[in-house]
C-alpha cells in the first residue's frame, strides 16, 4: 500500500497509456506498442532512470504487453476470416528466427541504439501513414526466399524496438497487393509471435542495470506490464466501436503528426 502511495502518480500515468494504447489500437490499427515504448521512455527518464536503461525496461515491458491484447485481437479477426494461417505456416519459422536474434541483441546492445532505431522506424511509419500510396508497388508477394527475408526482418526489428507485427507488417503486405483487411488480422497473429519468445527472453535472460525502474525482473517491469495490459485489452474494443463513429482517417493523420514528432524527439536524444 505504501508502493502505491508513493508512487500513485506513475501507476496513474502508466493506466493511462494502457487506456489510450488499446483505443488507438481499436482505433486506427496501430499496434499499441508504437505508443507505449515512447510513453514508457519518457515516463522512466521523469522518475530518474537513465535514458538506456529505460528505452530497455520500455521495449521489453511493450512487448510483455502486446502478448494478451494479440490474443484477443486474433480470435476478433479470425472470426470474420481475416487471418491468414497459410501465410503464417511460410513466415512462422523466419518470425521465430528474428526475433531470436533481435531479443539476443536487446540484452546486450546500449540502450541509445534502440532508442536511435525506434525513433527511425516511428517516424518512418508516420510518414507512410501521412503519405502512403494506396496502390501496391508490387503485383504479389515474392517468392519463398523473398518471404524469408521479409518475416525474419519483422521478426528482427520489432523485437528490437517493443512493437507488435502491424507497423511493419502491414506495409509490407499492402505494398505486395495483399488485401488490407486480412494484413491486418494477420499482423495480429505475427504480433503474438514476436511478443511472446522476445518478451519472455528479455524477462529470463536479460540483466536489470542498476537504475531500472521498481518491479523489473530481467528487463521487464511487471508493474508498467500490470498496470497496462487490462486496461489496453479492455478499450481496444472502445477503440474498435469509435471507429464507426468518428473520421479515422482523419485521426491516423493526426497520430501520425505527433508519431513523428514523437520519433525526432527521440532522435533528437541520441544524436542532438
């Protein structure tokens, strides 16, 4: 009781970015973990942690995230047919792969990288969703070599940077003229298997540095986890039904404008 007392305003903060999290994934589409990472790192650097140590603790508490909200998101497009097992049978193994690998390098590369790569692929992603074409630039997707390398990049990447499969997935999908739709639903799935290995990795094998935040074990912290997944799994729905309502074409852009304000900030960090 006393934890809670004294750091009620932290506990509040992280509630928060798991409401606005599972809306915005409802939404808009995005992955939550494309909020929660740059949340999370400015929020630890605010209670005094070092900027490496809480880019780490934030990518690995992210993807600890993502896990239940993909479970829930999967039976949700499974159910309208939207994901596409065949194409998970081929990617599975070169997620796995990537992930792997990208887990192995974020226990033990600085935590200046990864903020530096996040901020890349944050403002990367807000530019497509700004200035993204609706015509595919490819006429299918390549072939099974190809495949591999596209999955095993998604695989590597995400984990890096604490997100779920759709940022990356989605686009690269939708540039091969696969239906948006069923890229979506099945971005989800991919999500489950990035977040899954990658966070349970970071949580045995990785090493707290000395200033992590309270309640982080390996480099999850389990109070951020706690605080978020229920309240990101129980608005993503909100988000979902919103969606009917209100332009979300018109909301993406504006995520998307302070997505890549958010992106140079921490670019900014790094390299300023």
């Amino acid at each position: 009781m006393s934890f809670i007392m004294e750091n009620y305003s932290m506990i509040l903060a992280m509630m928060a970015t798991g409401v606005v999290g599972g809306i915005l994934a409802g939404l808009l589409g995005v992955g939550g973990g494309i909020v929660i990472v740059p949340v999370l790192f400015f929020l630890y650097q605010g209670l005094g942690v070092s900027a490496d140590t809480a880019m780490l603790v934030a990518t690995a508490t992210s993807l600890a995230t993502i896990i239940p909200t993909s479970i829930s998101s999967i039976r949700a497009h499974k159910a309208k047919g939207n994901v596409d097992f065949d194409l998970l049978k081929r990617w599975g193994f070169f997620i796995f792969l990537g992930v792997m690998l990208g887990s192995f390098v974020v226990t033990r590369v600085d935590g200046q990288w990864l903020t530096l790569l996040f901020g890349i692929i944050a403002t990367l992603s807000a530019l497509n969703m700004l200035l993204g074409k609706k015509d595919s630039m490819f006429k299918s997707l390549p072939g099974s070599a190809g495949q591999g390398v596209m999955a095993t990049c998604v695989g590597f990447f995400s984990s890096m940077v604490g997100i779920g499969g759709g940022t990356l997935t989605v686009p690269m999908l939708t540039f091969c003229n696969y239906p948006a739709h069923r890229a979506v639903g099945t971005a989800a799935a991919v999500g489950l298997i990035i977040s899954l290995p990658a966070a349970l990795t970071m949580l045995i094998f990785g090493q707290s540095p000395i200033d992590s935040p309270y309640g982080t074990v390996g480099l999850v912290n389990l109070i951020g986890a706690a605080c978020i997944i229920p309240l990101t799994v129980l608005f993503a729905p909100v988000g979902a039904a919103l969606a009917h309502r209100l332009d979300a074409a018109k909301l993406k852009k504006v995520f998307a404008v302070v997505l890549i304000f958010t992106g140079i900030k921490m670019l900014y960090q790094v390299l300023g």
